[in-house]
C-alpha cells in the first residue's frame, strides 16, 4: 500500500496566490533588474522557468541563489519526515537534465500528490556538496492551480547518470537484487542493485585501476530503496507490509518512488511497497573427501565467568540468556557442516580450565553425545581479548606433534596470534593417512582505529592496516618452513579470517608463493563470506600448500550467516533464541574436503 502522504498545518488553497507583501515587493523590484546572459533560463512570458533549466546538466544548478518561479505537478509531499515535497513538470526537452525539483518552505503549505502548483524561490543545494547534493528550491510563495498527473520515467536498466533524474518519478520493470539490510533497522533502508549482487572492488581485481573501474560500476549499479520517514530505529518498515526482512540476495520487483539524493547516495524515496522474491535459505555443503576442515568466525564468543556471572561480557553477550542463544546457533552451524576439524576466530581469551569460552563451546558440542576435543597451547595463543582456536573429532583424528604459536613482529599487539596444530586421520583406533597441519589465523582488522604511516587508509581500496597485514602473512609463511609443530608433513592448511578480500595483497604474497585458493582449485565461482556496505567479498580463505592441494577434493561457503538479516540474531539480542543456524555470525563458515 502506499505510503500514508503527510497531514501538514492546514492553510486555506484554491486558486489563491499565496505571495506575501515582501515577496510582491522582491518580485517587482526583481523586474526592473538586466536579466542574467548567463546562463539563460529562457523564462515564458510570464516569467515561469523549466524546471529542467533549474537542474542543468551538472551537479550544481546553473541558476544557484537565483530566485525563480516554477510551474508543476507535486509527486509526494514528504514535508513531515524530509522537511519538503517533490514538483515535476512535463520538461524542457533535454533528457540530460532533471523535470523535478524538491521544495521546501519555512510555512510549508498543505499539498497533495496530484497537485498543480506555481511555487517561487531561491534555488538552493540541500546538503553536502561534495557527497552530492540535491538541487532544491526554497519557496517564498505557492499557489494551487489544479489538479495534474505525472507518469513515472520507466527504467529497464542502471542509467549511466542518476544526476538527470534527481528528484523525478520513477518505476524500475528491470529486476533488483538486495545487497544488504545494513540500514534497515536504523533508517528504514534496503540496499539493492542491477544486473546482480555487488562484489567489494578488491575481491576481483587488484587495488589500483582495475578495482576502480568495479567500484565506479558498482555506483552507477546501486539504488537505495528508502522509506521516506528518515525516522532513527524505526518500529516498523511499511513497505515490508508486516513481512520479516528479507535475505541478501533477494529479487525486489517493481520498484518505484522518487529519485533522491541525501547522505551522499541516490536513493528511491519509495511510494509504494515493492514486491520482494525472498531469496531461499541454502542446505548445509557437503563436499568429498576423507577428512573435512572448516573455518568459523564466531562474532565474539564470551562466556562471562563462566559461572553465570560477569555479564555483561566485553564483546559478546550481554545476559545469560543471550549465550545461550549464541552458543545455541554457533552448535546448530557446526554440527550442520559435520566438519573433523574446525579452525575458530574470536574465541574469548580466557585459557582452557572447565569454565573457558572454549570448554563451554565444546562441551555443548558434545551434548547429547560427542566426540569434540580442543587444541590446549597452555597459554593464550597471545595476549588480545580474543583469540583463534583450534576443535577436532577424537573418533576422527589425533593431535601430531605440537601445539605451536607466532607471538612476535605483528602478532604480538595487531593481528591475533596464529595457532598451528599437526593431525593424523585414525581409523579403528589406527592411524589412517598422513599427518597434516591446520593453522588458524585472524588477521588485523580494516577499521582505522590507531592506524599510522603506512597502516593508513591509502585510498586504495584495502583500508587501513593494510601493511601490517601484509607483513602478518611474510612472518606466517617464514614461521611455517621452519616447521613448528615438529611434523615434518608438507601437507598444510592456513585457514581463518585474514580481513582481506581475495585480490588484496596479503592473499596476493600468499598465492605468489605457492599456496593455493582452495575455492579457486575446487572452481568455486562468487565464493563470498561476508557482506560489508551491500558489497559481497571474501575476508575468510583456505590457503593450501601445493602437497594438500593435489589431495583438495571439495570446497564450499555455506551463506547461513552474511547474507541474514542483523535483526533479531546478534548475540546481543535475546528475542531470537532458537538454537538455529541461521545469522549465528556475520561472516560464513568455510568447509574443505581433502582425500587422506
């Protein structure tokens, strides 16, 4: 249904000029002005302009601070939540600039969609310039000529240029995917594209030109789907029409609204709801294979004291009841991937005593019955909040040498210590294949909190600590031929959440050296892990040595968790308890199949 047109302070319309004394003053004294030669409104001869002289074909009005008076047809008032209301015309003939405008007034009277209206006033820009701003007009006098009607400009595809069709009326016939729902529950906004799902620039192609020319395309591909309240923590989204949020990845028909531009992106300021293809929730992988790993950020698991008390936690749960949703969802995710070994990042730091984040994880696993143990280092790894941690099934395999750790150069204050662990497939009691090595990783994450010299944002795409990523990855590969935990097997695994998308380069150093995309030799197309700003990309990665590749029998990214929407399934919120995989994390749990 549409949305409900504001109700504004009534002031009496007909046909009635509602030009105050000052403004008739300002209008006849404007007339014994020289016309401007530049540019040229080319006004009729009684002194109405085209709206689309007003836009002009830049990003800025040709006739800014001048006062003008403009003729057309209100396509929403939207005074009540974004202070003004949208006037179109039947336009100037030049399709590079706009027929609409946005109004506003400091007495702003009481209009209707349909409403043919004569509006005077100054042409502003309304908001930051340098984000983008839209062109706007800020009336001193309005009167009703009548009633009127405004067809809506049909797109079947992404224009090269929103700019020319700022603030008109617009139905998209071509199909929307949802990017994200990031917004949704703070401003009322989905995130949606043409032709498919947005990629983050650096997943495909390298920082520099290439990953540029993906970041332009995916501007000119993005449309906002706004609900024209610019309400903070909405009740409800009316446009939902009572439905839950949909998943990324969902198909939006029939979209349409008014074009608009606020807090620096284009938006469809939406008239009425759409219709939403909600995308289908994905089964568990399976992939081949005589041994499986998996890779599992948690999203802060933190058990408080263990005891039941010290809630709230410092990262994750904020009650009792909330752990135990989270411990729920986290159990029902891995028990679903059936994994024998189970690499984890963000681990509350706490040891390994019965009441550590890690015990309690595992003995939830193990309810009901089960065999999952975890990897004790004695200590750590490292001195962060969090941590990784390594799990695996005792019927399974057994632990081969040692535990072993890489404390120093950027794992001792930036990127959490890796964990490397050597396993042995058994059978029957018996060893059953080769020993292999499973490392953990999480690397130093994109936010720019503290980040100096060359670990800030270099405008390239990979944010900021960039380098000291970097460098995490040399020290891993140094510290691996050395062979730490005393194997001596050349079948290795680097799996985790390296907070770098794939053409990045830390994973670049990674591959130039040999070690392989697990989802690049399994042919994994649009593997993805984690949705950030309604772009999808990879920041979680199973790195395998050349030996282990050859053995690589599946690969999959299971989308129980990126692609949900943040509604009622953080660990922060306690509405949401069933034990479900489902948004158990923000990022996608990874799973590998090798023949041992």
């Amino acid at each position: 249904m549409p949305v409900p047109a504001p109700r504004l302070p009534s002031i009496v319309l007909s046909s009635t000029v509602l030009w105050p004394a000052a403004l008739l003053l300002a209008g006849l004294l404007a007339g014994c002005e020289t016309p401007p030669s530049e540019p040229s409104a080319a006004p009729r001869p009684d002194g109405i302009v085209a709206i689309g002289q007003v836009q002009g074909d830049g990003a800025t009005s040709p006739l800014l601070d001048r006062t003008v008076a403009i003729e057309g047809v209100v396509t929403g008032n939207f005074a009540r939540h974004l202070g003004g209301w949208f006037v179109q015309d039947a336009g100037d003939g030049d399709a590079a600039t706009s027929d609409a405008l946005f109004v506003v007034a400091d007495e702003p009277p009481e209009l209707r969609a349909g409403d043919r209206v004569r509006v005077r006033g100054r042409v502003v820009e309304h908001g930051d310039r340098a984000r983008g701003a839209l062109t706007t007009l800020q009336a001193d006098g309005v009167e009703v000529l009548g009633r009127g009607e405004v067809a809506p400009v049909v797109l079947a595809a992404a224009p090269d240029d929103w700019e020319r069709y700022e603030g008109m009326r617009v139905r998209v016939d071509a199909p929307l995917t949802l990017d994200g729902q990031h917004e949704l529950s703070r401003r009322g906004v989905l995130h949606a594209s043409f032709d498919g799902r947005l990629f983050a620039p650096t997943e495909l192609a390298a920082p520099g030109a290439g990953a540029d020319r993906i970041a332009a395309d995916n501007a000119r591909r993005r449309l906002l789907l706004d609900d024209a309240m610019a309400q903070e923590d909405p009740r409800e989204v009316w446009y939902l029409e009572g439905r839950p949020p949909p998943r990324s990845g969902s198909r939006v028909n029939g979209a349409e609204g008014i074009v608009d531009q606020r807090w620096g992106e284009y938006r469809l300021q939406l008239t009425a709801a759409p219709r939403i293809e909600p995308a289908p929730r994905p089964v568990p992988p399976t992939v081949a294979g005589t041994v499986r790993v998996a890779a599992f950020n948690l999203q802060n698991l933190f058990n408080g004291d263990g005891r039941g008390g010290g809630f709230p936690t410092e990262r994750g749960a904020r009650t009792p009841a909330q752990l135990e949703a989270q411990l729920g969802r986290l159990v029902a995710t891995i028990r679903a991937l059936d994994p024998h070994v189970a690499a984890l990042m963000e681990l509350e730091n706490d040891g390994y005593g019965p009441e550590s984040s890690i015990a309690q994880l595992v003995d939830a696993l193990n309810a009901g019955g089960g065999d999952w143990r975890f990897v004790d280092s004695g200590r750590g790894p490292g001195g962060d909040a969090i941590r990784v941690g390594l799990l695996y099934r005792a019927s399974r395999l057994r632990q081969a040498g040692r535990p072993a750790m890489l404390e120093d150069g950027p794992f001792r204050a930036h990127s959490r210590v890796p964990l490397a662990q050597g396993f042995v497939p058994v059978a029957a009691g018996r060893d059953d294949g080769p020993a292999f090595v499973v490392v953990a990783n999480h690397f130093k994450s994109k936010g720019c909190r503290e980040a100096e010299g060359a670990d800030r944002d270099q405008g390239d795409g990979q944010a900021c600590w960039n380098a000291t990523r970097v460098e995490s990855a040399r020290r891993l590969l140094a510290w691996l031929e050395r062979d730490p935990t005393g194997t001596g097997s050349d079948l290795l695994a680097i799996v985790g959440d390296f907070n770098a998308y794939a053409q990045e380069d830390p994973m670049r150093l990674l591959r130039e050296q040999g070690w392989q995309d697990a989802m690049a030799v399994a042919k994994v197309d649009g593997a993805y892990s984690y949705v950030y700003g309604g772009q999808v990309g990879r920041l979680d990665h199973a790195l395998l040595s050349p030996a282990l590749a050859a053995r690589l029998a599946g690969a999959a990214v299971w989308h129980s968790n990126a692609d949900e929407p943040n509604v009622g399934h953080r660990a922060g919120n306690a509405r949401d308890r069933a034990a479900t995989p489902w948004r158990s994390s923000d990022h996608d749990p990874l799973l590998v199949g090798l023949d041992l």
